[in-house]
C-alpha cells in the first residue's frame, strides 16, 4: 500500500511533538508567575518560583542517591507542602513516587514497600513508629529513610539518615530535569484499599496525570489562581492529580494537616479559598461542625465531592455553609476522578430536593477520559438508557492506570473487552448520565428482591439524628439476607432501633426496611470511606444464603 501524503516527511520531531507530563505545569507556572504564591502552611509560604527551585533541589538529591528512571520514592506524609513537591521531585528524576496511606499499619506498609521496592522512603515524624516497625518486617532491601520535620507537630522523632531541608539545601537549583522520553512511562504508584489479601499496584503514566490535571480544571471551574484547600488527601490517588492541576492554574496549595473543622474555617476566609475536594464524611463532618458559617457568614467555596451517590443531606447541608458541590466519580485505577455530574442549565433554579436529586448521578466522561458507561458485563453491550436496566459502570480512555504492578493476571481481567472493568453497578438515565446503585457486594438479595444499600442509606441521612449510615446484608434464616443499618449519631442527639426502623418504614417498601439497628462509631478509612467489609464481617455477611 503506497503511503498516504499526510505520512510523508512528516515525522515527529522535538519541534512538535514533546510526551505530554505534568513535569511542564511546574515550569510554567514559575517562569510565567514566579512570585505568585504557590503554598502556603502554619505561617510559611512559598512563591512558584521557589518551590521550582526545591523541588529541582531534591531531585539533583535523588539523583545523587542513585534514584533515576523507574525507581520507586515512597512517602509517607501528610497535606503539608514537602508531599507536594514529592509530586514533582520524584518525576523530574525518572522516579515513580508511591505516596502511602497514612492510616496503614506497619505489615501493610511493609508489603507496599517490598511489592514496590521503594528505594527511599520520606518520612513525617507523626509516622516514625508504624516506619520503624514496617521496616522491620520487610522482606527485601530497606529504603534508605528521610525525615521531614514539621515544627507544627509536637512528638514523634527522626528515623532517618538526612533531614529533608538538608536534602533539599545540598542539590542543585539548577538541575535539568529528566522529562520522560515516553508519556506512558510510569509517575506514580498507588496500592487500592484491598479489603481481602494484598492490595494491588496501580500504576500511572505521565500522559494520563497531565490529562485528568487538566480536566480537574474544566470540571471543577478552577479557572486560573484557584486558591485550593486540602481537605483531601494527597496520598488518595495522588489528591486526584490536583497538585499537577494546581500548579498547571498556577493556583495556591493551602496546606492542612489533617481535617479539622474550625481550622478549615478559619483557613477559608483567611486564605480565600476557593476550591476543596472530599469524601461525603468531609464535607459531612463540617456541615454539623458547631460554628459551622450559615448563610451571610458563609463564603462561597467550589467543592468536589467523589463516590457513590452522595446523600441528598449532605448536598443541601453543604449548601447552607457556602459550598457549592459538584459530584465526581472515579477510582485510584483511573487517576482518582474521571467521570462528572455535569451541570446543566436550570439546575439552579431547582428546589434544593430536586437540584440534590440530580447532582448526585455520577454523570458522564471527565473533559479528556473518552468514555464512561454502564455495560452489561456478559454481552459487553450499553444498558438501556431506562434508569432501571443495571450493569458494570466501565471506562475507557486517556484517564486509564498502566495496569497492576507484578499482575499481570488481575490487569487482564480489568481490561477484558477492551474497557476496565470497577465493580460498581449502576444504570444510565435517559440523558446519559450514570448512576451507581451499588458495588457488586454490597447489593442485598432479600427473598429475591434486589436492594440498594445505597438507597436505604440515603433515607437513614434524611433522619435528622443520624450523622453517618451504612448498611450491609445480614444473614436470615426466612430471607436469606436483610439489610442492616449502623448508625452514628449527631451529638448529642438521640434515637432507638424502633425510630429508625419506623421513620424507613414512611420513606420506602417495606421489604427494603433495615430489620436491624446498631449504634456507634462507624469505621471508616482515612479518605472517609465507610470500611463496609468490617461491618459485614461483625454480622457475618458471607453466611447469608440469597434466597
């Protein structure tokens, strides 16, 4: 076949065509607005400039210590301004940063290091016990260890050979750094929360984290010089990209510790802030915050808010204390979000129920993933667009992980017909957008009839005691499996299984009705995230016969 004259003697060439990294947002940012604040943290601050500049300086450090293309550099850090400058560090050598969970125990810690084989681990003396412990149980080679000292945090002590400003202050300003010869070389790795054996390896490409950095900033209206606060953590999928997307706004990364409600409120109006991302717990926990601004007092703040349906109280509530919420959906395998409920003309005029009501679908592709949908699993084919009609909610695109590190089993398995595969059901409404009814397990199968932990859990949120629900199936000798609710309430507010039960009743068919209640302190993970798997074990979920 002759060739086509698009193809003649137009090759690419360095003039055009450089890999896609979002290595590139950190310069602009610093050559374009160089003393534009950058970050800001318990006092200090930084301009674009200079975090360019340490962040070349500790990348010349690494590459000193022997760090360069494909080694692993774990952290095991808070939202403090160091773990964002790892983001950009780690890459500049050719270096793949793991950012760790810093709610992990020290055997899963140990794993992650060994799977991974992290070279350097950099470490927050909050973390120096579980790290010293976690070292002791690996395998393999022991990472050599860098503290970061943190003069906000009182307690912990050095574990390492270097402290991370002397790190810093021994490389060179000047350092080039190492751009991928390829987009799809890896930038991250990141282990899921496997709630049965050994998490998985999900690894991330440099093309993949410019193009969800960017569609965080069509999705979430960041615009340019967003003031960001981060609520979330920048373990969790790498903060879903927004280091890359802040610094590709040349924005402000307003750092915090850990989430505290009156700081947070403090950090808003202080700062400015505009934008913020969180679980449903975040957002949550500040809305029934006593000093909680409502109203006038409240400033406005554009927040992102991910997982499944968020309850209609939590949109409303967030509302009331100034933050408009936009709901995003996505997986640590997809860069975090990668699926968003856009907004529509008239939504504003709604009804709060009404305009709740349809921010909480998980919507349609992000900006640059190309698709996401609901497939029936078995004939790969779209459901009907009925509401009704479930299957797997799938994507494809740009937004997509490299596959799981050392698996090359359970990476084919996610990509089986060319789409990758989550877990989650769901179904499409007639415009498209999707809506997620459940994780595969988590849908209770009572006498037959299919129930939506989900659905119950959002009617639980409406009871005005309750602060956090969750339901799971629990074993019954008639039904096979009925649901069960767990309960966290409000301070100081009161309520018995008979008022939960009774109040379900009035708000849904019976057969979905919790039929039994239990009090307290709900787990969860440190993104927020309801452990469901540890309260279907305390009711033994798994000897429940479907009936």
């Amino acid at each position: 076949m002759s060739a086509n004259q698009y193809s003649i003697g137009l090759d690419k060439n360095p003039a055009n065509y450089v890999p896609l990294t979002p290595l590139s947002f950190l310069a602009r940012s610093a050559a374009v607005y160089p003393d534009h604040v950058s970050a800001v943290y318990e006092g200090r601050s930084f301009t674009w400039s200079e975090t360019y500049a340490r962040c070349r300086r500790f990348a010349s450090w690494l590459t000193g210590r022997g760090i360069g293309t494909g080694d692993t550099v774990a952290a095991m850090l808070p939202n403090i301004p160091a773990m964002n400058e790892l983001h950009f560090a780690v890459p500049m050598t050719g270096g793949v940063l793991n950012a760790l969970n810093i709610r992990l125990d020290a055997p899963s810690i140990a794993f992650q290091l060994d799977h991974g084989g992290a070279k350097i681990i950099v470490v927050d003396p909050e973390f120096c016990t579980v790290i010293v412990e976690a070292l002791s149980l690996m395998k393999g080679p022991k990472p050599f260890v860098v503290d970061v000292d943190d003069a906000s945090f009182a307690g912990g002590r050095r574990i390492g050979a270097i402290e991370y400003e002397a790190a810093v202050a021994q490389g060179d300003p000047n350092f080039v750094a190492r751009l991928p010869a390829d987009e799809w070389d890896a930038i991250a790795l990141s282990y899921t929360s496997g709630t049965t054996g050994n998490p998985k390896g999900v690894v991330t490409h440099h093309r993949g984290a410019y193009l969800n950095a960017v569609s965080n900033i069509l999705a979430g209206n960041l615009g340019q010089h967003p003031v960001y606060l981060w609520t979330l953590p920048m373990f969790h999928c790498n903060g879903w990209c927004f280091p890359w997307t802040v610094a590709a706004s040349a924005g402000v990364n307003v750092c915090l510790r850990k989430v505290d409600p009156a700081k947070i409120f403090e950090l808003i109006p202080a700062h400015g802030v505009t934008h913020m991302c969180g679980a449903p717990i975040v957002y949550n926990t500040l809305i029934n915050a006593s000093g909680a601004p409502k109203g006038a007092k409240a400033r406005p703040v554009v927040g992102l808010i991910a997982g499944a349906a968020p309850p209609v109280a939590v949109l409303e509530g967030a509302e009331s204390i100034g933050i408009k919420l936009t709901h995003v959906y996505g997986l640590t395998e997809v860069y975090g979000p990668a699926s968003v409920c856009a907004e529509q003309p008239g939504w504003d005029e709604l009804s709060p129920e009404a305009r709740a009501q349809m921010k909480r679908r998980q919507g349609v592709p992000y900006p640059l993933e190309e698709a996401v949908t609901v497939l029936d699993p078995e004939t790969m084919r779209e459901v009907p667009r009925d509401g009704e009609t479930i299957g797997e909610v799938m994507f494809r695109g740009n937004i997509v992980m490299k596959g799981y590190l050392k698996n090359e089993k359970a990476t084919r398995e996610a990509f089986a017909g060319g789409w990758f595969h989550t877990g989650d059901l769901g179904v499409l409404d007639e415009h498209g957008y999707v809506i997620i009814k459940d994780r595969s397990k988590d849908i209770i199968i009572s006498g037959g009839e299919n129930i939506s932990s989900v659905e119950v859990e959002d009617v639980l949120y409406k009871h005005p005691a309750v602060l956090f629900a969750a339901v799971v199936a629990k074993p019954d000798a008639k039904w096979g499996e009925v649901p069960c609710a767990f309960i966290e309430l409000k301070e100081g507010a009161k309520a018995t299984e008979a008022e939960i039960i009774a109040y379900c009743r009035t708000h849904m068919s019976g057969f979905k009705t919790p039929k039994a209640v239990v009090f307290g302190a709900i787990p969860k993970t440190s993104t927020g995230k309801i452990q469901k798997f540890l309260l279907r074990n305390q009711v033994e979920s798994a000897k429940a016969i479907s009936a």
